[in-house]
C-alpha cells in the first residue's frame, strides 16, 4: 500500500499547531514611511534555547509534484523562518511529534507573498521550492550544540 497526502492551502489556523504563518492579510498594523509602507508588525514567535538569530540564504533545486517524502527533520534548539525571495509557491511538510518520532505528516501548499515559521522542535521536510528561484532567506538559531534532528522513514509517502 502507497501511502498518499494530498496538499492543503496554508492557513494561519491550519499552520497553528506547526508555526507562524507570515504574510500581509489584513490591514497593516501601522503606516510608516512617509505614509506609502505598511508595516505588518512581530508576525513571528523566534525561540531559542541560547545563541542568536542570525540571516543565512538558501538556494533550493526546484521540486516537482508528486513528491516522494522520505525524511523529516527538526530543530530542537531553535525555530526556523523560511521567506521566499521570489513570489513562487513552495511546498511546507510537517508533522506532529509521536513519542519522539513524526507522526501523519501533512502538506501545505503556500501562495505568492507568504512565509512560515516552523516553531522549535517541529518535523518538517526538507525545503521544497516548486517553482522560481529556490532562492529563500532563513531566520534562525546561530550556535554551539546539535540543533538538527533527522529521521528516514520506513515507508515514504507520496504527496500530490
């Protein structure tokens, strides 16, 4: 038997029990610039257990769907901000934690103008840009120590 997850469009709700969901709905929490910026103002929780935050860029090969899962990861030591350079969708994966293991992983399928922020400790997939550049910047934990969990699975999945 295949395991299968279909997609879902990311939404705040949705995205809740995983992380922050960053973009501009709603009208801005303050106007700033000379009247012609708003400013959608601490829209994500960053956590670490010591060390900094600190800015790094990614540039991702491109996936396709169907996507063949076989691995997710964590961090357990700090959150992690994935924000697209480009307005190209991407795919988030995540999954509950199931006595130190990943549970059902779902799969979120962002739109043009959103990131995420995965809070600390969340399975998640590796990062998957479907289209544009790969290009990504990346806010998270700068520090001493392991912060990367992995965990192969013994049945991949197939997302579509």
């Amino acid at each position: 038997m295949t395991l299968q997850i279909r997609t879902e469009p990311l939404t705040a709700t949705a995205f809740a029990p995983f992380g922050d969901l960053l973009d501009c709905s709603g009208d801005p929490d303050k106007i700033i610039n000379q009247g012609l910026c708003g400013r959608y103002h601490d829209r994500a929780t960053l956590d670490f257990a010591d060390g900094r935050a600190g800015i790094s860029l990614f540039k991702a090969e491109l996936r396709s769907l169907p996507y063949t899962l076989d691995l997710l990861e964590r961090h357990p030591l700090g959150s992690q901000a994935f924000v697209p350079m480009s307005f190209d969708p991407f795919l988030v994966i995540v999954a509950p934690d199931e006595n130190g293991k990943p549970g059902t992983p779902r799969a979120f399928l962002t739109q043009a103008g959103q990131a995420i922020n995965l809070h600390r400790n969340t399975w998640h997939g590796v990062l998957t840009p479907l289209s544009g550049t790969g290009l990504f910047a990346v806010i998270d934990r700068i520090g001493d120590g392991n912060n990367l969990e992995e965990c192969w699975l013994d049945e991949p999945w197939i997302i579509s």
